[in-house]
C-alpha cells in the first residue's frame, strides 16, 4: 500500500483527538502512514505507542523556507504519492513543497464559507491550482466547495470527524459549588472562545429575556469575555450576577456535564462543533443554529433545540422552553446522546477514510 503523508499539528490531547484517532485506526488496519507531528505536540508518545511512523519537526511558522524543504525533503526520500493538510500553516507550506512534485495534494475543510471562486484570495490556499482534492467534514462544507469549483477540476470528499462513546465514559460532572452555581439552578453552558462566528453577542443579548426567570444562570467557559465588547455587555444584562466567566478550562467536560443545557448560536462558518458534539455524548441537551454546517445534528424537538441564525429572541424563546419543561428537556438530551452514538461514530468516520483515501490513490 502506498505511503500517505499526514501534516498536522495535534497540539491539544482532547481538542486533536477525534483526528488522532483517525489515523490510529487506519494505522491498526495496515494503511502505511507517516505522521508529520510538531515537537511539543502530546500525542506523539500515543503514536509511538501504537507504532505509527513520525517525522518529529520544530514549526518554523508560515511559509517558511526551511518547513518547506523540510516537506520536500520527506516527499522525496519517501516517495510520497499522497499528502494531506490539516492546518494553514501546513497547508502554505505543502503546497509550495509539492511543487513541480508528483504528489498529489488534500486538503482538509472543516468550516462553511471564506472560500469563493471570485476571490484571489482563496487560490493562495483551498483552491490553489496545486491542491487536487479538498477533504471536507460535512456536507454542508462539500456543497459550499462544489459551488466554488467553477475554474477548477478538483474532487470533494466526505470525511466527518466522529467520537467514541467510551472517550465519555469517566467524565464527572463537577459539583456546582465549586464555582459558585447554586445546586438547584437551572445552568446553561457555553464552550468556546469569543469568536465572531460565534454569535455570543446573540446569546448575551438573550439573557435580557431570561433574567426574568430568577433560577437560570449561564456559564461562559472559553478566552475573551474579559475584553470588551462583550465584558461590557455582560455587565450591562439584568441577569450579570448569574453569568458565570470561567475562562478557559482544560476539564471544560467536567463543568460541561454539571450543566442542564449546552448552548452555541453560531452564525455561518462553523460545521459540526466539536463543543456541541461531546455535550450530546454527555447527555446534555444542545441549543444550536440552522447554520448549514450543523446539517444533521440535531433534530428540534427531539434530540434537542434548532433555532434561526442571529435572532436572540428565537434563541431566548427555545432556552426558556427548555427551562419551563425540564422533563423534556432531559429527555431531548438522552435522545441527543443516542443519536450522536449512530448518526456520527468514530467507526464511520474511518470507513469514509479509507473510502476517500482509495480513490485519491487510484484516481488518474
């Protein structure tokens, strides 16, 4: 079988896991694999471990001369016919190294949108003439990038980035006390760093009509909402008291499963949120966005909540359902567990894999 490159950064334990594991799998079931893994990342002992072969290098940052021959260097000695791209730094510097090379070049898409055929822009990365095929995580992200492919014959390929259900199975749920949350409160999670994308300012905005329920409180957990202008509007709801800012936490799962309901109003971009993922594999009910990008996820009503993108009202009238009747509430999050057991496992994720990875290998 031929060898296939691997570039990513695998630069957190829980974060890289579900693409970790991807490539664990593939190793375990006799596809030849070479990893190309920064020095500091913690999964190398585990890739070690399982006897996946690793070109360990220090990042030299984007488009960076040496990281380019470096790449060169490992397609050549290994005669590499396939490279796939993670990341932004290795998809800049693997595309500069493919030059003129046989190889043929992947790269992976995991959002919705910020590529277009009309920009110049996006030829520098995911439609640059030298990427042959796009890796992409839902369908949503397929379809976005089928549209864009007006000048180009590249091919799409589905590849979602499933769990395991036993990767769940020791997380306790961490006792509300501990940071200050009554035991009987009604808690609303949010994981995620401030990011536009995020819509956090919808969810803020919300909590102007769920202050009126005394029992609610949110929990924030995630970087920059210390900075304005969502420190300021934090202290301008009428709920401030019962907004929690946690920060980043490296156990977010423990606090994640100490809460009633998990919450994420993102706007366009985002495909399958890793966030939404494992509070559905704790049990937790999601309240998400009809983005395309959550195509499948969650089925409203019944494994949780859907609601319209940047509409806080819509999304204040669904968490204050969820809080009045707390019976279906639970219900929705044992329904929500069992659908991400089936409908996105790791084990499908390796077959779409190895489905992809074939054709790429054979397609002349």
């Amino acid at each position: 079988m031929s060898k296939i490159l691997v570039i990513s950064d695998y630069a957190n334990i829980v974060s890289a896991r579900p693409e970790a594991e991807i490539f664990i799998s593939l190793h375990q079931k006799g596809w030849d694999l070479l990893l190309m893994v920064p020095e500091e990342s913690p999964w190398i002992p585990r890739f070690k471990e399982v006897g996946i072969p690793l070109e360990i290098y220090k990042p030299d940052g984007r488009k960076s001369p040496n990281e380019i021959a470096h790449i060169r260097k490992v397609l050549d000695e290994h005669q590499i016919p396939l490279m796939i791209l993670f990341n932004n730094r290795a998809v800049i510097n693997g595309i500069q190294a493919a030059k003129n090379h046989p190889v043929k070049v992947v790269v992976y898409r995991g959002t919705v949108g910020n590529v277009y055929w009309y920009d110049p822009t996006s030829y520098l990365k995911v439609l640059h003439p030298r990427v042959d095929y796009l890796l992409c995580l839902q369908e949503g992200v397929q379809a976005h990038l089928n549209k864009q492919l007006i000048f180009s014959k590249k091919k799409t390929f589905l590849m979602r980035k499933g769990h395991k259900p036993e990767w769940y199975e020791n997380v306790i749920a961490r006792e509300r006390e501990s940071f200050q949350i009554p035991q009987d409160a009604f808690l609303i999670s949010y994981v995620g760093n401030v990011r536009r994308f995020k819509g956090v300012k919808y969810l803020l905005a919300a909590t102007h009509q769920l202050a009126k329920e005394k029992n609610i409180h949110l929990m924030l957990i995630g970087n920059g909402f210390d900075k304005d202008p969502f420190k300021r509007m934090i202290e301008d709801s009428p709920m401030k008291d019962r907004i929690h800012v946690l920060g980043y936490q490296k156990e977010a799962l423990s606090f994640v499963a100490a809460a009633d309901l998990a919450v994420l109003p993102s706007l366009r971009t985002e495909a399958l949120t890793k966030a939404v993922q494992e509070a559905m594999h704790l049990g937790i009910c999601p309240v998400i966005t009809d983005i395309a990008g959550n195509q499948g996820l969650v089925k409203d009503g019944l494994s949780g909540r859907v609601v319209p993108i940047k509409d806080s009202n819509a999304l204040a009238s669904a968490l204050l359902d969820c809080y009045n009747n707390p019976e279906k509430t639970k219900e929705m999050g044992m329904q929500a567990k069992k659908h991400i057991q089936t409908w996105l496992t790791h084990e499908k994720t390796v077959e779409m894999a190895e489905t992809a990875f074939r054709q790429m290998l054979e397609d002349k």
